[in-house]
C-alpha cells in the first residue's frame, strides 16, 4: 500500500496566517521610513516658507513657524481650507482672504491661541481652552435653506463658508491694530458688539492694540479714536445708544482708505446696515487694487430686518419687545373710550417685520400695514371704510403701521421731507396722515370720534439689548473676529438656521436677495389669521 503524506489543517492555517503577519510588518516598516522621509523633507522646507511669505508679505514680519506642527500631515488647516475653497469642486461661495487678494502661496503656521495643547486649560487669560474639535473644519458649510420641498432641489441651494475659530491664523497676534466704527442709526446691541469684539480681540487673540472711531465714519475723517480696552468697555453692554457714538456720513473710500494707513489698522471692524454692505465692497476693491493687508469684516444691524440673506438682525427682538408698551398704551386707549381708534407707528422704511412681530406678539392688533403691500385710504374696500365699520359693530380698533407704507398708498400722496446726510430719504408722517383721514371720514358718517396716536419711533431703538438680542451680538461679534484673524474679508457674519457663517459682500450686494415680507410668508398668513383684515383695495374680489 502507497503511503499518502497528509498536511494538518491547523499547521496550515498556522503557516498562512505567519506569512500574512509577517508581510503587513514588513510594510508597516516600508511605510514608516517613506512617512520619516517626508517629514525630514518638509522640516527642511520649512525655512524657506518663512523667507518667501516675508518677501510676499512684508506687513507681517518675523513670522516664525512652528515645526513641530508641521509633523502633522494635514499641515496648515488655513492652507487646506483656502485651497478646498479654489477648487472648482467645492461648492462653497468662496469668502475673499488676504491670501488670494496678495497673491500668497505659502502660509506660516500661526496656532490660534484658543488651541488646548494639553488636558490643562487656563483660568484666566482666554487661551488655551478649545479642543481640536471645536475648530472649524475646511469642508464645513451651512445651507441657505433649511426646509426643502418636493420641487426643491439640493444642489441649487447655495452654501455659505461656517464660522468659527479656525486652527491657524493668518495674522499674528502682536502685528495687529484693529479699527472698529458703528455707521447709521441706533439699534439695540451695539454696545455689546462692540465689548465683544474688544474683549475676543484682547483677551482670546491678544490683541493689545484696539482703538474704535468716534460717530461713525466722522472719526475715521477727523482722527477721532478712542482706545479700546477691559476698562473702557467693561460696563457698556448694561446700557442702549452707543457707546462710541455713531452718525450719517458722506462716504469717501479714497479719504478713509489713507486715514486706515496712517493709523496703521489692518483689521477694520464695522456696524452698519444695507449701506454699509455697498460702501464695504467698494473699500475693499481699493484695498485688494494696492495689495494692502487690511481685512474689511462687517456685522450687520438693520432695526427693520431688511439685510439680505440673514434669517433676523441683531436688534430686532428688542425692539420688538420694546413696542410692547406702545401697543399695550394704544390698547388701553382704545378700550377705555368708545369709537377711539388708536394708531401706532413703527420703523420700518423698506420693511414691515418690526411692525409685523411686534403685532403678533401682542396678539390684540386689529389692523397692521407694511411697506411691502399697496392698500386704499378710500372707497367701499379701503381702510377708512373698515375702521368705521369696526367702531360701529366693536367700538374699539387698534392698528399699527410701518413708516415706510407712506409709499405703498395707492389713492394718495403724503409729502417727504427731503432727505438726509447719507441721502436716505425723509418720510413723511403715516401715522398723522391716517389720524387725519379717519377723523375727517367719521364725521362725514355722523360719528363722534377721536384718535390717539401714539409715535414711539425712537424709543424702540434707543433701549439696551435683551438676551436674545444679546447673546445674538456676542455670536456675531466673535466669529467676525475668528474669521478676520484668519484672513478672510470683504465679508458679514449672519445667522441662517441658528448657525452663524460668513456671506461674501458681493452677494450680499448681488440683487438677487432681499428681505421683504411676501404674501406666502408663513408669518404674514399667521398675522392675517390673528386680525382678520382684508387686503384693502378696492378692485380685489375678497
């Protein structure tokens, strides 16, 4: 009989899974000495970054990179996320940095000062407190729109750059001289925004050199500066107005521009509304034409909510709270004597939300009108019509009005008056107007009537931010300073589904956004379901 040699299984099994270990070694050690190579070579390279940005960028000298940063392979976060903005994949809407308007290929390594480095975190000071994950990311973004629908296609929605602290920075601490200037009306929250931008600036970045203008651009024409520091700004958040003051000012890009470089300010931080967008972008375009390093970085404010694109201003709710007491006087008025309408008028040039928040929060709102939709004073539809019909069946009627639907009446005219520094028009009074009106119409029909009218026009912007408001300014004011520390400009910050990011100016400025109420805004039908009120023209079928 033929003897059969007969393998073990187990010896087998035993021998190839040898044969693997000892090959997933061997390339285990292949694979590290090709990464200490790598490393060896990008440390000797990184002498020469330092040279060659110096060169490029000479507002920013004796930068020192940290090598032991570079050990990582990703290397500079900055690097990675303006590169993932260039590429003509990303669909991000690419925000301007000092890289691209400089012409900058290579970057220092600068670590933001927020970076935790151990499991220690510093008490005092306002360093060295964030974990790696709490930075932003370079593929983060936040959507234009939060709901879709079945029409609605994804890929159509735009994608605006996420705010946030980034990992490394474009500027150094110790070469920076921030500017800050509030421009146009009063709003509530400007003292916290500009504590917030003092206190992130100094105490998070160390940034020991803060001087903010005094009334607007006036400061920056006639070198009025203030220091800026914990002890000015301290307190300042407890009150309303503003604290370095603010005003209406011709714009002079070419005058500002000079005054910037004397100071020596390469960051520019500035409060402003719809103008200031346009007046912005038209700085910066000088800015990037002399290759300056100067970062433009606006926060929004509009009393009325009309900045493009952002979901609500900071302001808004405080003012809207505010309104509460002159509603709650027309409320009294109107119920405590028969056939006493009561009218209250708000702000709101090119906007009704203030008006139209302010009456859905006081739920007890007959009649409210808004700049974005015509109406009638007269006729068998108009509005003098319904409020005498209103007084005959209910005795009381209480209705606000938007200062701006002065230019929304159909069969009337009420005079402007002229127009202002920054040639912003002057409207006329509304309010007085329809006071007017509705006395002369009641007594055509034979009633005995009075109208309480109440302004508070002023009084609703002039108050100190609430806590929604306020932590709203604190957001903003800091993720305009993240996102300027890292380069980024010619930009606002701006909430958009309760996430902050950062929206190029030039859309902002593009026309294809606006914020106005529309007849399919869910919280407009919410109102008209509250009042009850038709649409006031006469040739509508209602």
């Amino acid at each position: 009989m033929e003897n059969h040699f007969k393998i073990n299984p187990l010896y087998l099994f035993g021998s190839i899974t040898l044969g693997a270990i000892g090959a997933v070694t061997i390339n285990k050690l292949k694979e590290s000495r090709h990464k200490q190579h790598t490393i060896d070579q990008k440390n000797v390279e990184i002498a020469q970054q330092q040279e060659i940005y110096q060169d490029k960028f000479p507002a920013l000298p004796n930068c020192k990179i940290n090598k032991l940063l570079w050990r990582d392979d990703k290397g500079s976060a900055l690097y990675q996320e303006l590169k993932n903005l260039e590429e003509i994949t990303c669909e991000i809407e690419k925000v301007p940095n000092l890289a691209y308007d400089l012409g900058i290929t290579e970057l220092p390594l600068i670590q933001n000062p927020m970076l935790g480095c151990s499991k220690y975190r510093s008490v005092f000071g306002g360093e060295g407190f964030l974990p790696e994950t709490a930075f932003v990311n370079h593929d983060c973004f936040i959507l234009q729109f939060a709901q879709f629908g079945p029409s609605d296609l994804l890929s159509k929605t735009k994608r605006w750059l996420r705010a946030g602290p980034r990992k490394h920075l474009f500027f150094r601490s110790e070469d920076i001289r921030a500017g800050i200037v509030v421009v146009g009306g009063l709003c509530p929250g400007l003292n916290v925004v500009i504590r917030e931008l003092t206190m992130t600036l100094k105490f998070n970045y160390k940034v020991d050199n803060i001087i903010g203008a005094h009334h607007g651009y006036d400061g920056i024409y006639n070198n009025d500066w203030i220091e800026l520091n914990h002890s000015t700004v301290k307190q300042i958040h407890h009150q309303g107005g503003c604290f370095l003051g603010t005003a209406r000012t011709v714009f002079e890009p070419e005058r500002i521009l000079e005054e910037l470089k004397k100071k020596g300010i390469n960051q520019l931080y500035v409060i402003g509304g719809v103008g200031t967008l346009k007046c912005m972008q038209i700085l910066h375009s000088l800015i990037k034409q002399r290759k300056l390093p100067i970062t433009i970085a606006v926060i929004p404010k509009s009393i009325e909510n009309e900045i493009p694109i952002v979901e609500k201003s900071f302001g808004v709710e405080s003012a809207v709270e505010e309104a509460q007491k002159a509603l709650q006087s027309g409320y009294a008025e109107t119920h405590s004597k028969q056939n006493t309408p009561a009218i209250v008028r708000l702000m709101g040039t090119n906007t009704g939300f203030l008006s139209m928040f302010a009456s859905q929060a006081f739920r007890s709102v007959n009649v409210c009108i808004v700049p974005e939709f015509q109406f009638d004073i007269y006729g068998e539809r108009g509005i003098l019509k319904y409020v005498y019909d209103r007084l005959k069946a209910k005795g009381t009627c209480l209705i606000v009005v938007s200062e701006g639907a002065v230019h929304s009446i159909r069969d009337a005219q009420v005079q402007d008056k002229g127009k202002d520094a920054s040639g912003n028009i002057k409207l006329g009074d509304i309010g007085a107007f329809l006071k007017q009106e509705i006395l002369k119409y009641n007594l055509a029909q034979g009633i005995q009537s009075d109208v309480k009218y109440i302004d508070p026009l002023y009084m609703v912007r002039s108050v100190k931010a609430n806590s929604h408001d306020s932590k709203m300014c604190t957001q903003l004011a800091q993720n305009a300073i993240h996102a300027a520390m890292a380069g980024f400009t010619c930009f606002a910050v701006g909430h958009l589904s309760n996430k902050t990011c950062l929206i190029p100016l030039s859309e902002m400025n593009s026309g294809s956004y606006s914020n106005r109420i529309t007849s399919t805004n869910i919280q407009w039908q919410r109102l008209l379901a509250n009042t009850g009120q038709p649409l006031f023209l006469n040739e509508q079928n209602q």
